[in-house]
C-alpha cells in the first residue's frame, strides 16, 4: 500500500508545518491540512501565517496550490485521503475529573467521530498530538463503532519537533517514531508511513514500536526535557546561596558525555505548550495506575518550575528595596522562547502577573508577539479589577529603547538574539538610577553591565 492523499486535521503548531515538509518532500502526494478555525486557514492561505517560524514562510508559498491545501472542508479532505494525521489540541483539562492534570480529549474524540461519520473506505489514522497512553484504542473504538467501514489501521507518530526550530528538526529529525498494532496489517499500516518520511529521512531514523510504547515515549522525552531544566533551575538556587556559578556547573557537568551539554540552561522555567502538559499527564497516568510514588516524582518537576518563577520575582522585589508598587517594570520578552510568537505557558505571563500582583507598572516588548496576544494573555489578572486596569498597569511597546524609558527594572524573560546587541550604555541612560536587570536567560554580558553602571542580578549567580 502507498500513500497518495494526506489529510491533517488540525492547522497548528504540529500540523502546519509538519504537513508542509511533508508536501515539501513529497511532490506525488496531495496533503491537504483542515481545520474548523476558518481565520486560521484564511491566514495560512495568505501572505501572513498564523504561527512564526524559521523558514516556514518560504516553503509554505513554494507548495500552496501545488500538493500544499489549507482548506475547513474537513468532509472533503477526510474522504480523499489514505492517511489522516490528527494534530488537534489536547489542553491540561480545567475543570472535572482529572482537572489540572488529565488532558482533555474531546478534541481528539471530536476528530475521531468526523472519520467515522465521513470516511467511505478503510484508511489509516495516525495520532500526532501528545495523547495519553492507550488513547489509539479509544480511537480505534469510536471508528469501529462508528463507522459503516472497517479495517481501519491507528497509528502513533508523536512529532518531537520543537518550535522555533521546527523546520530544522522536520527536515533532519533525530529520530521518527511509528506504532502500531503488531498484526499484519498493523504492520503494513507502518510500513507505509515509513515509506513517506524515508523519502527524506534515514531508514535507520525511523524507529517503529508498538502502539502503547510510541505513545509513552513522547511523554518520556518530554518529561526528561523538562525534568532536565527543573534539575540545573535548583542547582541555580544552591549556586545563588553559596557563590558558585551555575552556567560553570552546567559546563562543567555537561562536559560529561554520559550527562551530555543539552537542556542545561538555568532560566525563569520552562514554558511552551508540551513540558506542563505532558509532565502532568505523566502524573495523572501513574495516579490512575496506581502508582502514587511515580506520580510524585515526576510532580516535583513542576513545583520546582513554580518555585523557580516565583524565586525569580523575589529576588526582584528584595532588591528593588523591599518594594515594586508604583515602579515601572521592562519585560524584554513574551514569547516562552526564542523565534517563536507563541507564549503558551510562557514564563513571562507568571512573572508579570506576579509583578502586578504588587502594583508595579509594566511595560512589555516583544520583537514577534502581538498586542492581543499580551492582552489576552493577562486578561484574567487577578489583581485586575476592572477592564481599564491593564492599560492602568500595562503598556506595551514595539520599541525597546521607548520601553526602558523611565523604568526602574528591566526582565530579560526570553533569550531573543537582538537583547544581546541592544545600546546598553543607551538604556542604562534611560532609565531611573540606581538602574537594575534581571537577566533571567543568561545572554547579557554581566561584566560589561556592571562597567555601565547597571545593578546586574541573574540566575544562578549572586553579584552581590
Ligand atoms: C518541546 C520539546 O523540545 C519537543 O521535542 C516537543 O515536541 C515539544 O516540546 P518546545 O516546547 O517547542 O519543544 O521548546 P523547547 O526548546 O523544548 O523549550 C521548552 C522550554 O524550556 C522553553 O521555555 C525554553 O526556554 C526552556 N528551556 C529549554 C530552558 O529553560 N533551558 C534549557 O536548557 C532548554
Ligand atoms: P498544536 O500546538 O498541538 O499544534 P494548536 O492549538 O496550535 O495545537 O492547533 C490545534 C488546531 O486543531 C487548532 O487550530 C484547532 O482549531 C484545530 N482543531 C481542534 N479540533 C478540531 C476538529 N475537530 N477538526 C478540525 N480542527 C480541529
């Protein structure tokens, strides 16, 4: 069997840019991505694309209209294709059973009952957002009880794609994953989605398992990721208290191939759509088997991520004299990482709200994140009590001099290349004196700082 027609349900982070390396790669085969969000097709048909990244642009415009389609006739496309791919979302479930923890499912469940209510013939279906273990057999089961047609094939493909480099990693992945079921056909189902991704990745890269250990593995790498950043973030404390360097510590221990050098940067916490959502599944899992310790464990990974943001605003309270009420706050930095627009779970959105928390004014810049986005991102403030009070406390600027402008701090939240090369000598002569930064990133040169005036403070290191 060899597929010829591609479907993507779900026009986001992982669907968008996955599918368009695929219709990159693959010029014989149609790969139409669909979504219900029609100001989300509308934009990946134009000129701006609803998500930054590197590269994507260019190869979206060299295969839309040719292989490439974005289109809402979720009908249409579900019924041409031999390969759906559902790259839906799968939020932290805010209320009920499992609230804070359980994913919620109902978007997967909801494209799983589209296919069974439209497809006409047999396809394969392949999870690609991360799904609880054993979410391919509930899957399989609403298609089999639903659907007029059988011999469908559910297959695992957890994408491991990280954004702001996701092109890259498409392009040359370290790994591609495939479950499946372990019968014949379960096997052939394999077989021909291998066959896409040998088109441009290495067969040895393509590693196929079965259902259940494709899907723990995503979990598992990201809870190593994360656990990773939670680990060096407490050393950075004990390094903070006792005048040792973290970034020496993580050279240090990186230096060991055993430990490798990746994952140990010391910063406010991790952010980002997956590490909070897929550690909390991790623990939700081991809860539900039973497996009280397993779930604590992992559980710390994200208390310690808590810690850490909260540490970080102390620090800035204690040494802005014991109070930030009524001074004026620069955040350089909203998205939850470089080169990307995206700020889910972003380390900034906590810190600002724990600054206003205090009363401090804030002024926020941001070279990709929109406006609305900030706006929304904030709307549910508690310390906001009424709507006037975000324009009261919070202004947001597209200029990074304009936003120092009188300020008494400035927060590096996220590590983008231009906070490095901005005319510190400029700011510094901005701002109210004595002027303070809080480099929560690493990238600033501290020395050259202090030389300029500045009351340097960072992560992982005590200046004073
Ligand atoms: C992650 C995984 O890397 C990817 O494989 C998976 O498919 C999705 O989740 P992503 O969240 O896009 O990708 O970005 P990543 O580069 O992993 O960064 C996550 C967060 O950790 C960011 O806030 C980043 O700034 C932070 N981080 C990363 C650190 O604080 N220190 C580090 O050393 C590395
Ligand atoms: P991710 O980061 O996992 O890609 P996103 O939230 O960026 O997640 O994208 C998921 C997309 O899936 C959204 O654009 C959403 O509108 C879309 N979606 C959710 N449910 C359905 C569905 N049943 N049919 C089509 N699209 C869906």
């Amino acid at each position: 069997m060899s597929v010829k027609n591609i479907c993507c349900i779900g026009a986001g982070y992982v669907g968008g840019p996955t599918c368009t390396v695929i219709a990159d790669k693959c010029s014989d085969i149609k790969v139409t991505v669909v979504d219900i969000n029609q100001r989300r097709i509308d934009e990946w048909n134009s000129d701006t694309l609803p998500i930054f990244e590197p590269g994507l642009e260019e190869i979206v415009k060299r295969n839309r209209g040719k292989n490439l389609f974005f289109s809402t006739d979720v009908t249409q496309a579900v019924l041409e294709a031999d390969l759906i791919f559902i790259s839906v979302n799968t939020p932290t479930k805010t209320f009920g059973m499992g609230k804070g923890r359980a994913p919620d499912l109902k978007y997967i469940e909801s494209a799983a009952r589209k296919i069974a209510d439209t497809a006409k013939s047999a396809k394969i279906i392949v999870e690609k957002s991360t799904v609880p273990v054993k979410a391919a057999e509930s899957i399989s089961k609403i298609l089999k009880h639903n659907s007029k047609c059988t011999g469908f094939q559910v297959l695992s493909n957890p994408e491991f794609l990280a954004e702001g480099t996701a092109i890259r990693d498409l392009l040359n992945p370290d790994r591609v994953l495939i479950g499946g079921d372990t019968s014949k056909e379960g096997q052939a189902a394999i077989r021909a989605l291998s066959e896409v991704y040998e088109r441009w990745v290495p067969k040895e890269r393509v590693l196929t398992t079965n259902t259940w250990s494709s899907e723990l593995s995503k979990l598992t790498a990201n809870a190593f990721l994360a656990q990773r950043i939670s680990s060096i973030n407490a050393i950075s404390a004990v390094c903070e208290a006792t005048g040792a360097d973290v970034s020496e510590v993580s050279y240090a221990i990186g230096k060991d191939s055993r430990i490798g050098d990746k994952f140990l940067r010391a910063s406010i916490g991790f952010g980002g759509s997956c590490f909070q959502k897929d550690v909390l599944n991790l623990v939700y899992l081991c809860e539900a088997l039973n497996l009280p310790e397993v779930a604590e464990y992992w559980h710390q990974v994200i208390l310690m991520n808590n810690f850490q943001r909260r540490r970080f605003v102390n620090k800035i309270i204690k040494r802005l004299f014991g109070t930030i009420t009524g001074k004026k706050i620069t955040i350089y930095g909203f998205a939850f990482k470089k080169d990307t627009g995206d700020t889910r779970e972003s380390s900034s959105i906590y810190i600002t709200k724990y600054l206003l928390e205090e009363e401090a004014r804030i002024v926020i810049y941001d070279p990709k994140v929109s406006e609305d986005q900030i706006r929304s991102d904030l709307s549910d403030c508690e310390s906001f009590h009424s709507p006037s009070d975000f324009d009261r406390y919070v202004t947001i600027c597209k200029d990074p001099y304009e936003a120092a402008k009188d300020s008494h701090a400035l927060v590096i939240c996220t590590e983008w290349d231009e906070f490095v090369t901005l005319d510190y000598e400029r700011i510094y002569g901005l701002m109210e004196k004595p002027a303070f930064i809080f480099d929560g990133r690493l990238i600033l040169k501290h020395e050259a700082l202090r030389k300029i005036g500045f009351q340097v403070d960072v992560v992982g290191k005590d200046f004073s």
